[in-house]
C-alpha cells in the first residue's frame, strides 16, 4: 500500500490522468499530489488498464492477465478498485 503522506514527486515518470497520476516505478496513485492507498491487486488492475489506454479491455482479458487459473467471481473484480478507499476517486 501507498505511505498515506507520500507526494508526487515532479521528476518522476508518472501516467496521468485528471488529477490522478499513475507512479509504476514506485507502485503508487496519487490524487492531487498526495497517496492513495492501494491494496496491490488494485494497484495492477489500475496499471493494466493504463497501460492499455485507449483499447477496450474485456472482463476475461483481465481476469486471465491479473487473476490467471484463480477462481474469481464477477463482483470481487468489479469491486477490487471500489474496496481502496472509493471516496478518494471522487473527481
């Protein structure tokens, strides 16, 4: 999980998007500046879409890329995201 007072550093390659910036080097989101944290599932599932920006992502590409032979059910990867504090994704 993301040190709730790290920040963004301005040098560091980060993805971004709004006011969210991606850091894959270090493994954190930030929101404004500041940490999100992010259990590591999250974090990949995060990382996988913005690495695929821009092309559509299906359900069973992402199971089978984040997930692979585990047993994973339709709620538990819509809900991975929204279980890391969901007030902070609020735009």
């Amino acid at each position: 999980m993301a040190e709730a007072g790290a920040t963004a550093e301005e040098n560091h390659p980060v993805h971004r998007i709004g006011q969210f910036s991606l850091d894959v080097e270090r493994g954190v989101l930030f929101k404004v500046g500041v940490a999100v944290a992010l259990r590591p599932k999250s974090f990949a599932v995060f990382q996988y879409l913005i690495d695929r920006a821009g092309k559509l992502v299906s359900k069973d590409e992402l199971l089978d890329a984040l997930w692979g032979q585990a047993i994973v059910s339709d709620e538990s990867v819509a809900q991975c995201p929204k279980r890391d504090n969901s007030a902070s994704f609020e735009v």
